[in-house]
C-alpha cells in the first residue's frame, strides 16, 4: 500500500495514454471513468456494486454534501469513506460548477461566492479557503481548486477576467490545502474555447504546482465539435507526468473522443441518470426501455454484456418494471450502463497498452452506428 499520491505513465499511442494513480487507498488505471455519487451515494447502487462495474474511483459532491448533511457531520462520523461505505478513493469537486448551475441569488466577489441553498434557502458562503476546509472534513483522496465557470457561451472578455479569478483562487486552494500526505490537490484549467486563454491557464498552474489537472468548463453547451477542438490542444499545455481530469464529460463517444485527445479521467451523471429514466447505452448505441418494441422481448439489452441486468432479466422484463416504476428497474439498468462504462475503458486501456488504440476506436464506431438489434 503507497502512502503517497504518484502517477505511473505505462503507456501511450498517438495521444491516448494509460497509467495507474496510486493513493493510499488504492490505485486507479488510466483512463478512468469516475461515477458520480453526488450526494455519497450513486443512485440506485449499492457501493460493492459499483466496485463490481469495474469502477476504481467515485466522484462525491462538495456542494451538496456541504448543504447536507454537512461535512462537519460526515467529519464526526469517521469521514465519507466510512460514511458510504466506500473504502477505494474518492475525489470531490470543489463546488463551484453547482453554485454557477443550482443556487439561488449568488453574489460573486474577489473573495468568493455567497449564495443561497436550493434546499431550503439558507445563506452560505464558499471561498477557496472555506472548499478546502469542507473537502479535507470529508477526507477524499483527490481534492479539486475551487473555481469559477462561466456558461458558453460567454464573450471573450468575460471569459478572461473568469479565468484570471479562478487562477488566483487556485493559488489560495494551493496554500489553504496545506501539507497532507497521500491526498491529491489538483489545479482546474480554465479560459472557455480561445486557445491563449486555455495556454496562459495552464502556465499559472503550472507555476503554482499541483498533483494533477483538470480541464474545467467544457461540456456547459459548447457542443462536442467545438469540445473537441478545445481538446485538441488543451491537454498538451499541462504537464505529461501528472493526471489529466476532464470534468463533466460524457457520453460514451465523447469519452472516447477525449482519450483520444490525451484526458485520463472523466465523470459524469449520465450512465446513472439515464438508467433512471429508462435509457440505457449498449454496443450497439443506445435505446429507450420504454418504447413499446420491447414489450415481449425475450433477449437481454445486450448479448455480449455479462452485466446482472443482461445475464438475468429479458427487454420485456425491464420494460414492464420501468413502466411498473419499480425501483428494481433504476437498479438494473444504472448497473447496466455504468457497466458497459467500465467496458469502454477497460477496452481502451488494453488498446492503448498494445499500440491497437486507432483499430479499437474504428470498431467502436462501427458497431454504434450499427444500430440497435431489429425488433422481433
């Protein structure tokens, strides 16, 4: 067991890379799919479950839990490990993405922000200082800068001075996160779609120093063409021998697409939040439980898939439970979709370590644009 926070590069091919994180709770293999617990929980999963997925690593959400049930809670209770019973690592963002998307009235100073709660109204305040004091009380092994990110799109000047914030922020998180062995700071790269704001980003995280990088404000509307232009150059400006976060994203060809590009890590709701609604991501593309196709279907979502909901249960199953609203269905078909996650980045890390990553990625596409299996 390492006791301190490093990264071992093993491999690349063209710009896709694959490594281990190693932390003291574990290591994570590159690249990562990060679900999202948001608030210390991934929907609908038992944690075990979620580890049964293949998933190394969980994101928790510093705005939410800071609401409720509070981080010196989860501080008193033996720390959010402990907490939801997660005993691999845990990285929380920093709050500032969900200040900008879900509070009420924010006010936004040199300072920070003082915003009010969605819950119930009440006034807080979240600065740099006051983030890294809520993520160190929660204990997760990868903590994130607190930052500012403006919507796209935004004009250029306020893109910028956004940036610029951020920047000085991050040099407050640096010196508010202190000494603490095994933990992780990293630094979030910011400047919208202009590739010298992106540049003159990373050179000040560079100069401040973290264990690892994000590239932050993408996947807020930009569309993922202009996603992956910003991607084409973004990653390169930071440095090679540290983790390379990508924040929010994606859909299964956006991850595929930002791999491509040189990203390690990536989270995002959707594998969990579309099981939840009955949408559900296979090889073949994705399909809509509730469709009325599937209503005596016998074969499973996927043939391939060796996912509880594939090996046990038929369409005709999942689509009675989904429209039954049964909780069994939200169970199901999260397992599925975070499984069939897992699955694209084991296979991605196998393809980038044989040096077969642009033959993988063409039978990837392939077999999506296929299309879903025709109805019986």
């Amino acid at each position: 067991m390492t006791e301190r926070f490093s990264f071992d590069l093993q491999a690349t091919d063209g710009k896709a890379r694959t490594g281990l994180i190693h932390t003291p709770r574990g290591a994570v293999r590159t690249p990562a799919f990060m679900p999202v617990g948001t608030a210390a929980t991934v929907k609908a999963m038992m944690p075990e479950s979620v580890r049964a997925t293949g998933a190394d690593i969980l994101l928790g959400n510093t705005y939410h839990l800071m609401l409720r049930p509070t981080a010196e809670r989860i501080d008193r209770l033996g720390g959010l490990h402990k907490f939801m019973n997660w005993d691999r690592p845990i990285l929380t963002d920093s709050g500032g993405f969900q200040v900008m998307s879900l509070a009420g009235l924010r006010k936004l100073t040199e300072k920070g922000v003082t915003f009010k709660s969605h819950i119930d109204g009440s006034k807080h305040e979240l600065t740099p200082e006051r983030s890294m004091e809520i993520q160190r009380l929660l204990g997760s092994d990868i903590v994130m800068c607190f930052d500012e990110c403006p919507a796209l799109p935004a004009d250029r000047d306020r893109i910028a001075e956004s940036m610029r914030l951020s920047m000085r922020w991050a040099e407050r998180s640096r010196d508010a996160f202190g000494d603490r062995p095994g933990h992780a700071l990293f630094g979030i790269m910011q400047g919208g779609l202009e590739q010298d704001l992106r540049e003159e980003s990373a050179a000040a995280l560079k100069a401040i120093g973290f264990e690892g990088y994000a590239v932050g404000g993408l996947a807020v509307g930009e569309g993922q063409a202009a996603m992956f232009d910003c991607l084409d150059y973004a990653p390169g400006f930071l440095p090679e021998d540290k983790p390379r976060y990508l924040m929010g994203v994606g859909k299964p060809d956006d991850i595929v697409g930002a791999v491509k590009r040189g990203i390690d890590m990536m989270d995002c709701v959707l594998p969990s939040r579309s099981g939840r609604t009955g949408q559900v991501f296979t090889r073949h593309g994705v399909l809509n439980i509730k469709n009325a196709r599937h209503m005596d279907d016998p074969r499973p979502l996927d043939e391939e898939c060796t996912c509880p909901a594939c090996r046990g249960y038929s369409r005709a199953y999942l689509h009675h439970v989904f429209r039954s609203q049964e909780i069994i269905s939200s169970m199901l078909l999260t397992w599925h979709n975070l499984h069939y996650f897992q699955e694209i980045m084991a296979g991605m890390r196998d393809a980038i370590a044989a040096g077969r990553f642009v033959e993988w990625e063409a039978d990837f596409h392939a077999r999506r644009a296929v299309g879903d299996i025709e109805p019986l």
